[in-house]
C-alpha cells in the first residue's frame, strides 16, 4: 500500500471517531473561567467586606456618613483579587446588604439604604473596586510594583469619592457643599490605602499567582 493510501486510511479515521472516543482540542478562549477557588477568594472578601463594619463607625460631616474600614477592604479587594473577582466581591456584599442582610455601617440594611447620604459611597464600592481591580493587574507587572498598587488603590478612592459627592447632591446640596463635605474622607482613605498595599504586597508575595498567573 502507497504512503499515499496509508495518509487517507488515517484522515479518515481521525473524521470518524466514535462517540465517546477522544476529541480533537478545541483552543482556549482568552477569558478564564472561574473554578471553586476563584468563589472562594470572592465569598471570602465579601464576607471580610462584612466584618469590617465590626469597628464602629465615626460619624463625621454634616450629614453624619461614618468613617468605616470599609473603604479599606474595598481598595484590598480589588489589589488582591483583581478587576472581575474584586468587583464580584464588593458587589456580592452590597447585593446582601440589599437584600436584608444587616451588613451596612451601622448594622443598615434593605433598599432605604439607597435613600440615605452615604447611599453614592455604598454604589461607589462596586466601580471604585472595579477600578482598582483594573489598575492593579497592570501595576504588579511593573518594576515600581508598590507605587503602582498605591495608585491603584487612590484612583479607586477618587471614583469612591465622586460616587459619594454625586450622592451628597441628590440629599440637596451644592457641588461645593458636597465637595467640602467630602473631603473630611479624604486623609482617612489615604491612610487606610496604605495599609491596604502593605497587606496586598504581603499576600501577592506568598501567593504569586494570585492577582495575575504565570506561564507554565
């Protein structure tokens, strides 16, 4: 038999393998599919989302939205798990809270959370994780690693911000009212940010494939 013969016996067999035989490998799509460690870390941060309101709170500005740990979970969340698991974190506790669950600064809960001043900080959570989550898969790459996370985490604070000023407004004040109300948050954040890139350096360095996997 020609080698030619030999050639066309083979493709024919590879077009008709039987049910259950081996399958030729379909390629990879870029997006990874999340496996039972990936809902773990977000189950995890989210839970850690709602321990954090076990510190109380201090009530500051002239509508009273309290000072809480929470900002500081939210930047963790995002320089830990990323842009998609960070997000799904945060956005996992605020659905909770939503829905019942007395997970809000001062053990709040349900939807008239939405109605009070610290409503654009609670929504601001989601984005400004998102956010961090984003600029921190880039910023672990880079040779200025706890720089770029630093600025990760302020860029996020920034969107946290403007979420909160945006809510300020809709309870009836200026935008400089709203701004200068805001601003009370501002060195607390900075702060708690700091905190948090030391805890992420911390966890990215026992744990290198966390935030971004390596090549095998």
């Amino acid at each position: 038999m020609s080698p030619l013969s030999h050639k066309g016996t083979a493709l024919s067999t590879s077009h008709a393998l039987p049910d259950g035989g081996p399958q030729p490998e379909t390629p990879r799509s870029g997006r990874r599919r999340w496996g039972a460690m990936d809902l773990s870390l977000i189950a995890v941060f989210a839970a850690l989302m709602a321990a954090s309101i076990a510190v109380p709170g201090i009530n500051v500005g002239p509508l009273g939205v309290a000072i809480t740990l929470q900002t500081l979970v939210v930047s963790l969340c995002g320089l830990v798990l990323g842009f998609s698991r960070g997000t799904a974190a945060v956005g996992l506790y605020v659905l909770l809270g939503l829905i019942g669950l007395p997970i809000f600064s001062g053990f709040r809960a349900g939807p008239a959370v939405l109605a009070s001043p610290s409503a654009g900080y609670i929504v601001g959570f989601i984005f400004g994780a998102a956010v961090v989550g984003l600029l921190a898969t880039l910023a672990v790459r880079s040779r200025w690693r706890m720089a770029g996370l630093f600025g990760a985490a302020m860029v996020g604070t920034v969107v946290i911000h403007a979420f909160g000023i945006a809510g300020f407004m809709a309870k009836g004040m200026a935008l400089s009212a709203a701004v200068t109300a805001d601003v009370i948050y501002l060195p607390g954040d900075i702060l708690k940010n700091v905190v948090a890139v030391a805890i992420a350096l911390s966890l990215h360095r026992a744990f290198p494939d966390l935030l971004v996997r390596r090549r095998k």
